[in-house]
C-alpha cells in the first residue's frame, strides 16, 4: 500500500516527466516564435521605411540591401516553419533543415552579386547549393514518410 503512494507520488516529482518536458519544450519553442515573428514585422518595417532611399541613392545601391534583407525574412519564416514542425511532429525534418540553408546561402550567392567577388567564392557558393540540393532530393526519396 505504502509503495503504491511512493511511487505515485513519485512522478510528480520527477523531472524527466514527458508532460512537463513537453509543456517546458512547447512555452520555449512560443517564445522563440513570437521573437522571430517580432522580427519579420522589424524587418518588413526596415524594407519599407528603405523605399525612400531609393530617391536619394539610386535604385540600384538600394536594390541590394532590399533584396538581401527579403531574403533574410524568407529565411526567418523558414526558421519558423521548423519550429512549427517540432510542435506538431516532435520532431524536426531535415528538409527543413536544409530549405533553410539553401535560402541562406542563395542570399549570399546574391549577395556575391553586388560585391566584388572571385571565382572561387562563387564556385565554392554554387558547389555548396548543389550539395545541399542533393542531399535535399535524397532525404526527401529515402524519408520514413515517403515509405508509408
């Protein structure tokens, strides 16, 4: 009888409790979304108040800096994606993972584009992309959910 109340009791206690793991996972996992979301807005603020420095320097210095920070928002809504994958499968997708950092380093590839640059460090850029590619169409052919 004592036993039975000990080890009743003693989940409550116990720290390693999956549904207070979850609910502890979960409140982190709001609270980064909510900065990333607070985030975008910044940056969607930015890119706007940006579209009058168009008139005083020119569509093409401005052009860059737009098209790199909208990139950097597509990669903070990927950012997102994944976290909301964690919430909903518990676990995260590896072609989530790597849409991410193919978005990044897209970006830089455009970045490249409005700096001086060598060849190396766009081949390097572009052989990088193709791997990431790649491992992406693997992942996506041999995923335990494309078996089912």
């Amino acid at each position: 009888m004592i036993n039975e109340v000990i080890s009743k009791r003693k989940e409550v206690f116990l720290l390693t409790d999956t549904d207070w793991h979850t609910r502890t996972i979960q409140f982190i996992v709001g609270i980064l979304m909510l900065a990333l979301y607070v985030w975008i807005g910044a940056g969607i603020l930015s890119l706007i108040l940006n579209l009058s420095q168009v008139l005083k320097n020119g569509w093409a210095n401005v052009a860059e800096h737009i098209i790199i920070d909208i990139v950097l928002i597509l990669a903070v809504l990927e950012l997102i994606r994944i976290l909301q994958s964690y919430l909903a499968v518990g676990r995260v997708k590896v072609t989530f993972i790597l849409d991410v950092a193919l978005v990044v380093l897209i970006g830089e590839l455009i970045g490249l584009w409005y700096k001086e640059y060598t060849l190396m460090e766009v081949g390097l850029n572009i052989t990088v992309i193709t791997v990431l590619t790649l491992l992406r169409i693997v992942s996506i052919r041999f995923s335990p959910d494309a078996i089912d």
